[in-house]
C-alpha cells in the first residue's frame, strides 16, 4: 500500500510540473531549456553560424576591416550583438586592438580542452559561444607555433521571440508527456495489489 502511495504521490507531482510548463510564460516562471533544447533555438543556432562563416571568409578573402563591418551591420539593423575573441580570450573590437576578455563562458570555451557551442537563455535574450577552429590557412596570421586547437572564439547574443519558443513545439512536447503521465497515474490508482494477494489466501 506504501509503494503504491508514494507512486501516486510522484505521478502527481510530476504531473504537475508537466501542466506548468505547457502554461508557463516568461519571465514568470523557470525554464527547462538546460534539459530540452527546442529546435527554435537550433534555428538560431544555424543562422549565428552562418555568420560567423560570412565574418572569416570576408576576414580572409576581401579585408579584415571590413569583416567587422559587416558585424557592425548585424548589430545595427538586426539587434545581434557579437564579440570576437583570439585565442587567449582577449575581445577584437577591430583589427589590430585588443580588451580584456571578460564574458566567463566565452572564455571557459576558448581553454576548454575540447571547445563545443556553449549557449543559454538570460530572460528574453538568447545566448551562444562559437569556438573558432584553427585551420591550415588560419595559420597564415595567426601564431603557428601557439599550442591550442582554436583560432578564438564569438559570442552572440539577441532577442528571441517567447511566443514561437512557448506556444508550438514545447506545448505539444508537455502535452504529450502529460497525457502519458495522467494515464500512468489512472493505471496507478486503480491498481489494487492487496486484492491479488487475499485471493491467493482465499484459494
């Protein structure tokens, strides 16, 4: 009888959790994006991308300058907010200057041993590192004889729209996991293993 409490009492709960999310709107309640990345996001992920290969390839091939230019334009007419980083985690405002790097992610990715997109949601702002491989023709500017496999890094940041994010695939997941959970729980409920074992004893 135990067990079968304590089963009701976690189905409950985790239906529970499973409701609020389908009716959860930003910023009013936490979010599950550390578990479940939305393929929204991975929209996002490939448009920053895109980017960053239009940056190097106008940095290598037309001129470096303007290379950040062409930033500076993303950040003008489509609210992207990007930084570029070397190698050693410093911020590249332009070509030939260098700031201290201070954005703590961008600069565990930079070190990290094997540097993968790093990314996050701060309130109604979606955030993403890119770590920068360092190719053969990279070589040609930057240091040959420097022991790290990335050339530096870029860190994105812009606006999402909540409304795409919280009203189409994530409600559809939660619902689904709902009904599972509520039909689990009604299994759970009628489940009766006390009435097996008496007529066990009756026989």
């Amino acid at each position: 009888m135990k067990i079968k409490i304590f089963l009701i009492a976690a189905l409950s709960f985790l239906l529970l959790v499973s409701m609020s999310q389908i009716f959860s709107i930003p910023p009013f309640s936490g979010d599950i994006f550390s578990f479940y990345k939305s393929g929204y996001f991975r929209e996002i992920d490939t448009q920053f991308t895109v980017i960053k290969d239009s940056f190097l390839r106008i940095k290598m091939y037309v001129r470096p300058e303007y290379a950040w230019i062409f930033l500076e334009d993303m950040r003008n007419n489509h609210g992207i907010q990007i930084k570029v980083y070397d190698s050693r985690g410093n911020v590249i405002p332009a070509p030939g200057e260098k700031l201290p790097g201070t954005d703590s992610i961008a600069l565990k990715t930079i070190h990290s041993i094997n540097p993968v997109i790093n990314t996050a949601i701060n309130k109604n702002l979606y955030y993403a590192v890119i770590p920068i491989p360092l190719e053969n023709h990279c070589k040609f500017c930057h240091n040959r004889n420097e022991n790290t496999r990335i050339a530096g890094a870029m860190t994105f940041e812009r606006p999402f729209n909540p409304v795409a994010y919280y009203t189409s695939e994530r409600i559809i997941i939660f619902v689904i996991i709902s009904v599972v959970i509520s039909l689990l729980l009604l299994f759970t409920i009628r489940w009766d293993p006390e009435k097996k074992i008496k007529e066990l004893f009756d026989k």
